[in-house]
C-alpha cells in the first residue's frame, strides 16, 4: 500500500467514555490483537503494521482520549489512570476477553495498568518503548507543568515549531515529512495546541510509580521490544524492565529509535507475528 497520510487516517467508530468520545477502529479478520498508542503520538502511527497484522487478525486500535480524532476539551482528564480505565471500558465494549495487546509508549504504560490495576486479563503483551520505570520525563515536561496557561497561549506558528523539535529525534532516521505531517496534525489549531500542553502537564511519574513494585508479579507472556537508537528511553532502560519481569522476552531492534513502528515497520511486523504466533 501506499504512504497514508493524516488526512486520509479516518477512525470511523465512536466510544462514550464518561461522556467523551472515543474514536477507534476495526480492521481484518481472525483473533483480536488490540493495539494502545503512547504520547503524543496517535493510531495514525500504526498504519504501517495494521494492513499487515489484519491478514491473519482482527485488530482493534484507537485513538486515547485526549489525542488523535477522540475528544480534547479544556478541563478535560487524561493522565494514565484515565487511560487505563479507558482501554478497561473498550475491552469490555469490544467484548474482548483475555486478548493479546500491543503498547508503545504511554500506551506500554497504559496496558500494564489496565492489566495490573484495572484487572483486565491479556493472553500476552508487547511493550514497545513503555515508559515504565523511574526516573522519566524531560525538563520541558516539568516546565510545561509549572506554566501550562503561558504555553496554550503561544502564537500557532511557535507552537508549531515547539511541537517539531521535540517529536523529530523520536526516529533514528530523518523524519519524513508526510510522518510528521500526521503527527502535528491533531495538535494544531486552538484545540489541538491546548490539547498538547494539557497531556503533557497531566504526565506524573507517581502513574508508573504505583506500578513498579507489581511487575514482578506479572504471569502472563510479555515482549518487550525496544529501539537500540531510541534517544527518548535509553536501551539499558528497557534492560531493566525485562529483569523485572519475569520470564519476560527482549528483543532490541536495530536502526529503530523511540518510533520503532516508523523507523522499522516491517521487521517490527515480524517480531510482532513470531511472539504472537507462538503457543
């Protein structure tokens, strides 16, 4: 297929989620494999894996509220407790028992709080660059938390270059413009620029704290798959989070940073197909 783009990246499904809407997909046919993007990326991100995974899979995917085409309004909640509640109440909507799942990022995050705190029971998980383990967050993060209004009430074309600059090193090769075109696109205009700042100053390392000391109760079969070139988490960082998982897999993917499903799609496909295939 060819290259998407944003415009084209339509989730025609919709979710009431404590009076917000949700967007999502469904796509394939087969076992359900349930895909969770991280921050402050959206499902746009998975268009190279879906056509793939949905030969032998229905695959479910959407967008977290807050990003993408789901609900962004002011006063609105979407730290990764709400996430973690959400991807519980999809689950439940899907009618999706025990699924394997797939989490990038916050979505990482998001599917072992769904797993470990919200109960949800998951044949097996993939964890591609979860941001999982203390210390996390950059200083602009803590600077967008001290002075959030000042933020949302910078001029578009500023915004624009903030957002720019921080997404660009997330792949280990030059970003390709169609890439980061549909990556900005939500966090344009006065809604999406609200909506950047909002995530990004709700972001609290106490969500992954509460977490850590459960990891080592994890039963079920978990990959972790990290970008050996990922300049946001570090690889020994993923290193550690297989030691505190027991039984755990790892797998570092060579010429992949943070955005391992941009910068190696199909050997991620691969990697992906071969855990999930296995019995």
């Amino acid at each position: 297929m060819g290259p998407i783009v944003m415009s084209d990246w339509k989730l025609s499904r919709s979710f009431a989620f404590e009076g917000q809407d949700v967007r999502y997909e469904i796509r394939g046919e087969g076992p359900p494999l349930v895909l969770v993007h991280g921050t402050p990326w959206s499902s746009f991100n998975w268009r190279q894996l879906i056509p793939e995974l949905a030969r032998t899979r229905t695959v479910y995917f959407y967008d977290l509220l807050g990003y993408g085409q789901s609900d962004m309004r002011d006063g609105q909640k979407v730290a990764l407790d709400v996430q973690g509640r959400l991807l519980a109440a999809l689950l439940h909507h899907w009618q999706l028992d025990a699924p394997p799942i797939v989490g990038h990022d916050f979505g990482g995050t998001t599917v072992l709080r769904a797993h470990l705190l919200e109960r949800c029971s998951f044949e097996r998980m993939v964890l591609i660059d979860p941001v999982a383990l203390s210390p996390w967050g950059s200083p602009f993060f803590a600077h967008v938390r001290q002075h959030e209004a000042a933020f949302r009430g910078v001029p578009d074309a500023i915004h624009q270059a903030i957002v720019t600059a921080y997404v660009k090193d997330a792949t280990h090769s030059p970003m390709p413009p169609d890439t980061l075109a549909g990556i900005l696109r939500p966090w344009l205009g006065e809604r999406g620029r609200h909506g950047f700042y909002r995530q990004i100053a709700q972001a609290d390392r106490r969500y992954t704290d509460e977490l850590e000391p459960l990891y080592s109760g994890i039963a079920r079969p978990v990959l972790i798959v990290w970008g050996e070139n990922d300049a946001w988490i570090p690889l020994p960082t993923g290193r550690r989070l297989h030691e505190a998982i027991p039984g755990s897999a790892f797998v570092p993917v060579p010429g992949a940073g943070h955005l391992v499903q941009e910068d190696q799609p199909q050997l991620l496909v691969n990697v992906l197909e071969k855990f999930l295939g296995s019995r």
